[in-house]
C-alpha cells in the first residue's frame, strides 16, 4: 500500500489573504510561487519567514565585482569566494577586454594587461 504525503498548499495570494497560522512544524506551500513556510504553532502566515534560502542571497555569496577606478595594467584582487572563478573584465566603454589571469589561490587573483586600463571585472 502506497502512502501519500499532501502538504497544505494555495496560491500566494490566497495565503495571504486568509493568513492562516500553521500549526508548529506544518509545512504551508505556495503553489505558483514554489515557495514555503513552516509554521510555529503561533505566528500568522503572513508574519512568517520563507523557509530555506532565497536565490537572490545566494549571488553575493558565488560572484564578486571589482571597480578598478585608477588606470593599471596589473590588477590585484582579493574576493574571498573560496574557488577559482570565471573572470570578464570590462573596460570603461563596457568593451570586453582579454588580460592574464593568474589565480594566487582560492580567494586572491591578479590579472595583467598589455597597457593599464580602468574598469570592472565580473567574477563567477
């Protein structure tokens, strides 16, 4: 015999709407949005939290942006993202522009331009 979990679930505005307070440790699922939250037995829908970790929190934590305001051809980076990221470097002009790229390690890179440049380098 199969066994069948159904979470409470409406659509996003039907919860808030009704604003129900979720018994402690109920899950209540939105279903347009895919959204969650867990209730604590006291709070209304609509004061709670989501559950989990919203996509948007996330970027800062995988990606770094460097402004590189003062003209180099050698640039120093520390951006503390614990992995070898992807590097596009774009001039003031927001024209792709090709450097050597050398990663000091996890966390620090310097990338080397045939002249010195000033903009922004997207890390990924």
């Amino acid at each position: 015999m199969a066994i069948q979990i159904q979470l409470r679930n409406d659509e996003a505005a039907d919860w808030t709407s009704a604003n129900p307070t979720l018994a402690r440790g109920e899950m209540g699922v939105e279903i347009d949005t895919l959204k969650t939250k867990i209730g604590d037995g006291l709070t209304a829908w609509n004061a709670l939290a989501y559950a989990g970790v919203d996509s948007a929190s996330l970027i800062p934590l995988v990606s770094f942006d460097h402004v590189q305001g003062s003209a180099s051809n050698v640039w120093e980076l520390t951006h503390n993202l614990g992995f070898y990221p992807t590097v596009n470097v774009f001039d003031t002009a927001n024209s792709l522009v090709e450097g050597a790229i050398e990663h000091t390690n996890k966390n620090a890179l310097t990338i080397t331009f045939s002249v010195a440049i000033t903009g922004t380098a997207n890390l990924s």
